[in-house]
C-alpha cells in the first residue's frame, strides 16, 4: 500500500496518477474525506459531468448487486475514454471487500476506482486490503491540526485579499477543527462578513462565525449522559448551523460508550469507585466532564451499556447503507440513549 500522510497530499496531486488506479480515503473527518476523494477524482483526468464516464455508487448498490463493481470498472464506455468508479461506504461491507480484493490483485488499465470510506481501524475492511496490495493508494483524513487550519484560513481569507489579528486568528482557530467542510464554510462566512474592511477583529469572529468544532459534539455527548433531551435537540441544531455532519456524534457517542464500557468493566472485576476508574483510565478527559462520566458510571450497568454499544454500531451501519436517511437515523438513536439516561 501508498500511504499517504496528511502533509503528502499536495504532492500526490501533483503527480500523474495513471500508474496508481485504486484509491482508498478514509477517516473521522467526514469533509477531508469528501474534499479529498473529489480532488483525487478532478485529477484523474476523466469528465466527472458525463455519466457515462463517472459512475457514482453507494454501499446499497452493491449488497443489491454484488459484482456491479467489477462490472461497472470492466465495462468499456459507450464513447470509449477512461472511467472513474466512485463509492461511498463505510469500507467494511462485504461485497465491496470482496470486489475490492479482486481489483487490488488485477488492477484495471482504463478504470479509476476512488472508496470514499468511513473510520477503518487498522487491519479492517477495504484497509485491510490496502496494506498488503502495492495497487492501492490510502488516504488518511483526520480532524485538522493547528498547522493545517492556519493553511485553511490563510488560503481562504487570501483570495478575499483579507488580513486578520492574532488574537483573531486565535478565536478562529479555537472555533474550527472539527470537520474540513465546515470549517471551511465558516472561514468563507467570516470572509464574506467581513468584505471591504482592512483587517479582521477578534469581535468580528465572535459575532459570526459558529462552533464548528468537537466543542458541540461534546456538548451533545454530555446531554445524551445526562438525559437532556433539550439539551440534545440544542446541541444538534448548534452542530447542523455549522453545517458539521450528525454522523461524527454518532462516532463520539460511540467512542464515550467503548470508554465507560472499559471502566465498568474495570469497576465490576475490581471491586472499584468511579472515581477510582477514572483517576487510572480516564486521565485524558476534560475536569469540566469528571463528575458526568461519574454519574454515569454509576447509573449505567455493564449489559447496559453494551446494549447501547450494539444500538449505535447498527446505527452507524445504517447510517453509511442509507445515506438519505443519515439525520433521521442518528437522531431517533441519540434520543433513544438520552431518553434511556434519563430513566437511569
């Protein structure tokens, strides 16, 4: 596998791309992923405005149809000229591993195959395959570093010929991060507000430019432990303004619940305090979230618990098959858990 860090990326895109057909992007950050996968496709070359050279597919497709990837990648084109095979999935789904397995060992010659995936862990799904297949391309997306926001902002309030403060590139920066998109779209919101002035203010990022941070996730997290279903609805409402996917609360609710899962765990086979638990396993979290995970270790017994875990894997499961109905999934889930916190 090429493995590409987040600091390659740039050069990849500046090389040609036809010795490399298969590509893999991947990772928390639902932007990255999207905004690399379309600059990979814009690079191959093939007109992404012809249907009969750009096939889009979705997980659904394929459980569908099994061999429409291969199918799709092997069939030449009514005028001829390459293709570009695009798919959002998770990258877990058996068909498209299966499918992907056979393209790594037998790359195509005039197709491009971009998996526009989800959070693979090591040694999983369509990664898995890359890490053994010199045929595949991988690109890990995560949440944006204070190296590549400063980029972000610098090219954004660049073009608008905008020059911006510290104390305001600061503000700016606390406020981004948690997805590419949005944190883009409110780098653009701040640009647009602030067109024609000479410099941008710390006051001027206050005023318009939302929370397009893991801050209003967490928040949304803190509700779901503590049974505030207002709280959830605001939250959410907070999240979709900075245009931040509902899919990575759905990831972060599912991160908080493997971490109470593992202190439970610890506290039912050792005879342990919350506050013990999460004095040795919970070091790395917030002091202002201490005393909720107490609570909610607890309230919370260990099948409990694991029977969330099961609810939200399914949900992000569904979540990726059906992408239509991704708010609607993850909502009806997080309101469940809320309103089962809520009994506790």
């Amino acid at each position: 596998m090429s493995e590409i860090k987040s600091h390659e990326f740039d050069g990849l895109l500046q090389r040609p791309l036809r010795d490399n057909r298969l590509y893999v992007v991947y990772g928390p950050d639902r932007g990255l992923v999207s905004e690399r996968a379309g600059q990979i496709a814009a690079k191959t070359g093939v007109a992404l405005d012809d249907p009969f050279s750009l096939i889009k597919l979705d997980a659904s497709d394929l459980q569908q149809s099994p061999g429409r990837l291969l199918d799709e990648v092997n069939t030449i084109g009514l005028f001829g000229g390459e293709k570009l095979v695009w798919i959002r999935a998770s990258g877990t789904e058996k068909t498209l591993v299966d499918s992907f397995s056979t393209l790594a060992q037998q790359p195509p010659d005039g197709s491009y195959v971009i998996i526009e995936a989800g959070d693979l862990k090591k040694g999983t799904g369509v990664r898995k395959i890359g890490e053994t297949a010199r045929s595949v391309v991988a690109v890990a997306c995560y949440s944006d570093d204070a190296r590549a926001l400063n980029r972000l902002i610098d090219h954004e309030l660049g073009e608008e010929g905008l020059r911006i403060t510290p104390a305001a590139r600061q503000r700016l920066n606390e406020a981004l991060g948690g997805d590419r998109i949005a944190s883009r779209n409110e780098i653009r919101k701040l640009a647009l507000y602030c067109s024609g002035l000479a410099m941008i203010e710390e006051e001027h990022v206050s005023e318009i430019v939302g929370d397009a941070s893991a801050i209003s996730v967490d928040d949304a997290i803190d509700a779901v432990l503590k049974g505030d279903v207002d709280g959830l609805q605001h939250a959410i409402r907070k999240i979709t303004a900075s245009k931040t996917a509902i899919f990575l609360v759905l990831q972060a609710c599912l991160k908080q619940f493997q971490l109470l899962d593992l202190m439970r765990a610890e506290m039912d086979d050792r005879r342990q305090q919350p506050s013990q638990v999460i004095a040795t396993l919970g070091r790395h979290l917030h002091f202002r979230r201490k005393p909720l995970v107490e609570a909610a270790l607890k309230t919370w017994t260990l099948p409990a618990i694991r029977r969330e875990l099961g609810r939200l894997q399914t949900a992000i499961y569904q979540s990726r098959t059906r992408q239509s109905l991704e708010d609607s999934i993850a909502m009806q889930t997080l309101l469940a858990i809320t309103l089962q916190s809520a009994r506790r």
